[in-house]
C-alpha cells in the first residue's frame, strides 16, 4: 500500500496524506470551522522545525492544543492495520475544548501488503505536538513533517522528509486592524488586541477611494459607520458588505478602517522625514451612511 504522510508533530501515523494522489499533504488541506483564518507554509527544508510548545494562548487569553486524533476511514483493501484519521487544532471554552480546524489523513493508491508493512520502520520519528503563538502579526505557528513512503510518489522523493513550519493567520493582532478581503464580496477582520495601540475600541468606521487619491484621506468614502451595534471584545470577526462597483481596468480601490475609542479616533501612522506619526483624524471625512 502507498502512502504519502504528514505527520503533525508527534503524530507518527504509518497512514497515507496527499491533496491529490503522489502529493503530500499541505495548506490546502486545512479545514477552518471559523471564518476569517488561513494556513500558509513559512518554511521549511531537510531540517526539523525547532522545538514550540503543547499549547499556546491567543491575544484574546484562547487556550490552543493539537486534540486527540479519531479514525475515519481505512486505506483500500487489505487494509493491514493502516487507518486514516483526523486530526484537530481546539481551543478551550470553558470547562470544554472546542473544535477550532481540522486536517484529516488521506490515501494513496495501494499496492502490495509488503510495501505497506515496509513503512512503518521508515516513518520519521516522533515528536511533542508543537504550536506558537505570534501576537504582534497574530499568527498560530505549526511545526509539522511531510513525507512519502514506497509507491508511486510522482512529486515526491521516495522516503524523503519535509520538516517545516506554517502558519495559521487570522487571529487578532495586537495593535492593528488587518483587513481581508473575499469574493463574497466583503471585507473582515479580528478585533485586534490594541486597536491603533488603543486600550480597546467603542465603535470602527470603513471607508473606501480611488487608488489615485491615496493620502488625501479627505477624499474616502464612508463604507460602513459606527457598527458593531454593542462595544467590539478582541478577537471578534466583524465583516462589511462590500458594494463598492468593480473599478475599471487599470483602475482601483483602497479600504481604510478607522478604530474610535473614547472620543478619539486612529486609522494607521505615517512617515514624515523619518518620523512616526499617526494620521490626522481631523483629515477623514465623517462617517455618515
């Protein structure tokens, strides 16, 4: 039987990955249960990730863990003891932990028992399960190993192991509002810790303009105003109706969310001959819908 595996730190399964056949598994095989968050590799090589811990807070205080891994489904016939399971990444709610993203084990095509009971041996080691958590850019990092073992592994060396690290993205930052984008179409974002280096936000303003008009903040148009409807809590995912028409070719559009807090209101810095300095909030137009 042949496999191509990943193995998610400490999970020295003898099982078989790949986005597609011959392919080991990646990103893209990643399954979120909350909007707003994606993986993406950082790196890697022939070397093995340093060592990160079992569990890792958010800047929201989420507790994080690799969960217990769960049978699904067996790899083909004479399955010879070989299983696919899923994988879990859980954060604590309360007194339970709650599914947060999932990566599940996939098959390759089989072929003989002797080429299955030859990968066990050659699986690399086992390792704690590892995370980190990056507040300022608020990202989850993942220590992770891919590797093919016998068959056909058309865009993989036979045996070889690919120790890197991804990260997932999405979570709340600890300064700035990062804003993404999606074809639904709508902007969102996560409730960064410190919003504009605030000590929290009572409300957010989006704004949009021409590409053309950048820096002459006076020119952008109020998106959505003064929402949510209830003071934001770090790490909430607000998202905005994007009506803003297609720009023609050649053309485009900017997205700016100003954070207010207390009376006062920020929407990014700038650089002045060397110098930091927030954006002059007396330039942005009000927001009224």
């Amino acid at each position: 039987m042949r496999y191509a595996a990943i193995l998610l730190v400490a999970i020295a399964c003898p099982v078989s990955f790949g986005s597609e056949p011959g392919q080991p598994i990646d990103c893209s095989d990643f399954v979120f249960v909350e909007p707003g968050y994606a993986c993406v590799r950082l790196f890697g090589g022939a070397d093995r990730p340093g060592e990160l811990s079992p569990v890792q807070f958010d800047n929201t205080g989420r507790l994080f863990r690799f969960g217990p891994s769960a049978a699904i489904g067996a790899c083909g016939p004479g399955q010879n003891g070989f299983v696919t399971r899923r994988h879990p990444i859980e954060w604590r709610n309360g007194d339970d932990w709650q599914l947060f993203a999932y990566v599940d084990d996939r098959c390759v095509t089989p072929t003989s028992a002797a080429q299955a009971d030859a990968l066990v041996p050659n699986v690399p080691g086992t390792f704690q399960r590892a995370l980190a958590f990056d507040p300022a850019n608020g990202r989850l990092l993942l220590s992770l190993v891919s590797s093919c073992e016998g068959g056909d592994c058309s865009a993989y060396p036979v045996g070889s192991g690919d120790y890197w690290v991804a990260y997932i993205s999405g979570f709340a930052t600890m300064f700035d509002v990062l804003q993404t984008f999606t074809p639904q179409p709508a902007l969102g974002f996560r409730v960064p810790y410190m919003p504009e280096g605030m000590a929290g936000a009572d409300h957010f303003d989006t704004y949009w303009g021409n590409l053309s008009t950048v820096g002459d903040w006076s020119q952008a148009h109020p998106l959505q105003c003064n929402y949510p409807a209830a003071a934001p809590h770090v790490g909430d995912y607000l998202s905005v109706p994007d009506a803003v028409p297609t720009p023609a070719p050649g053309q485009g559009v900017y997205y700016l969310t100003a954070a207010t807090y207390q009376g006062a209101t920020r929407y990014g810095r700038k650089t002045t001959a060397g110098h930091l300095s927030g954006r002059d909030p007396a330039l942005l137009p009000a927001c009224t819908p």
